[in-house]
C-alpha cells in the first residue's frame, strides 16, 4: 500500500477530475459498455476494438449525460484499438503522453467503468513492458504492465500517469492475467493512420475502405 501525502492526494484527485472531463461511456447496442477517451480535437474517441466488435448501433454517454451515435471510423483486432468519431465538440480532449518514456515503477490510476460504475479510478505502479502476439499470431505487439485493478468496464479507458497524462489505452483481451496497457504512442500510430487513410479514400469505393467503416 502507498501512502501519499495529503496535499499530494488533493492534488491526484484533480488531475482524475481533468481525466474524467474527457471520459466517455461507450456502448455496442447490446449489452457490453465499456470506456472511451477522447484523444484528438474533432471528437475523435479511442477505445478497444472488442467494446464495439459486435454491435452495430454504437453510442457514447458524454461527461455531461449526454447521449450520441457513434461512428466506427476504424478498427484493428491485432492491438485491440477503435477509433470512434462523434458529430460533437463539447468534450475537451486529453492530454496525451509518450508511452515510450516511462518506467518501471512509476505510479500510473486506471480511469473507467468497472461493472457499470462511471468514472471510478484505481491505481497501482508499472511493473513492466514487454510485447506479446497479435489476436491473430502473425505479429508482435508492445504492452505495458500495470498492478493496476481491471474489471469489464475498464476496457477502452485510459491509463495516466501522476500529471493526469494519457499513457496508454486499457485492454483486458490480450497479455495474460495482469493489467495490461496499449501504449499511448502506439495508439497514437494507429489513429494518425486511420484518419490519414479516411482522408486519402474518402469518396473512393466502399470496397477500398472496408477496414475504415
């Protein structure tokens, strides 16, 4: 257990306030909810690709209560990543870290909505990186390994560090039975290309944008 000091605790309590400002619940038009991020100006959402995999009408509950369809702009299975866009501006987006400057041991707060609890936060250190096979087998990808507590609800939500940076993306399908993060600069790969790709095809076939839905 960590013991902090308490003008150190008033103060990780704000930066999860800040964090939480940028939280959405995201649901598959089923029964699964799981947690999204919002990681770029222009509503661009980041959650893990088995939160919206099977349903097809999915949708966000903002900050505010505020409900709104959702479009999966683009998926990936092998990293379990989605990328989401919303018809709002009103979320503020979060800040974002480099996933590659970090250290075992350093205290991190999963953010998400464990059993259907909104917002709740639980911390612990990471313990490590390492990479681990693609959902497919056919590739590699980086984790990061955090004590941090995960339940179904956590999935898609963020991973920050002490300053209420985004650090990595929470996932629960792939790296085995401890916490497991995608970290931020892969996920931050993954969403420049998906937007650059929905770019350069927009208004070409919907056979050569079948990946971007």
């Amino acid at each position: 257990m960590i013991n902090f000091p308490i003008s150190l605790t008033e103060e990780l309590a704000e930066v999860v306030q800040r964090v939480q400002r940028s939280l959405v619940v995201v649901q598959d038009g089923r029964r699964g909810v799981g947690a999204g991020i919002l990681w770029r100006r222009g509503s661009w959402i980041v959650t893990n690709q088995h939160v919206v995999a099977r349903g097809r009408d999915v949708r966000v509950i903002l900050p505010d209560g505020v409900e709104l369809p959702a479009r999966v702009a683009a998926k990936d299975a092998d990293i379990d990543l989605a990328l989401l866009h919303i018809d709002d501006n009103r979320t503020p987006a979060a800040l974002i870290a480099d996933g590659q400057s970090l250290r075992v041991g350093q205290y991190v707060m999963a953010v998400g909505h464990p059993w259907g609890e909104r917002g709740l936060v639980t911390g612990g250190l990471i313990s490590g990186f390492g990479q681990v096979q693609t959902r497919n087998g056919r590739g590699v990808i980086q984790i990061l390994r955090t004590d941090a507590r995960l339940a179904p609800g956590n999935s898609g939500g963020p991973l920050i560090d002490a300053s209420g940076a985004v650090i990595g993306v929470n996932t629960m399908v792939i790296g085995g039975d401890s916490g497991v993060a995608v970290p931020s600069h892969v996920v931050s790969s993954f969403v420049d290309q998906a937007i650059s790709r929905q770019d350069k095809y927009s208004g070409s076939s919907t056979q050569s944008r079948e990946r971007f839905v």
